[in-house]
C-alpha cells in the first residue's frame, strides 16, 4: 500500500513488466522443452504444442502458457512425423 493522497492512482504498482519478459520466442521454448525448433513447429502446426500467438508473422509464446502445457504433459508428448515428399499429393 502506498501513501498516495486520495484519488491518486497508484499507477507504478498496476505497470505491467516490459514486453521482452512477457513474449517467447520458438528458439527459447524450443530449447525450454529441450525440442528442436523443426519439431517446435510440428506440434504446433499438429494443435498439440503450448498455446502461441502471432504478431505480424513473427510466432510468440507467453511463459504461463509454456508453463502450463509443460504441467499437462509431465512426461512428454509424441512429436508428429516429418511428412515425406510425396505425402498429400
């Protein structure tokens, strides 16, 4: 609590911490899940990968949210084959 006078906004302690703390990127969570990037992109693409997001075409993971697929799979996930060449045509 501060010793604000009264209607002041305590504006310092509602800051929200700088945006290099709050984004990842897929080298930091694919290094964090000790994956490559290669199978980082094959969860993701699959559905199965932490919650991310896009800014512009740039992908971002938030911790809690690298966090919290970590907890749900304690042990791991499979990691979707690569597809090969002639797959899907």
């Amino acid at each position: 609590m501060t010793n604000l006078p009264p209607g002041v906004p305590d504006v310092i302690s509602h800051r929200e911490p700088p945006a290099t703390e709050l984004f990842l990127i897929p080298d930091e969570v694919s290094a964090e899940l000790r994956v490559s990037r290669g199978d980082l992109k094959r969860l993701r693409d699959a559905g199965l990968g932490p919650a991310y997001f896009t800014i512009g075409s740039t992908i971002r993971y938030l911790q809690a949210d690298v966090d919290q697929w970590r907890a749900k799979h304690p042990h791991g996930i499979e990691i979707p084959q690569r597809r090969s060449l002639g797959e899907g045509r």
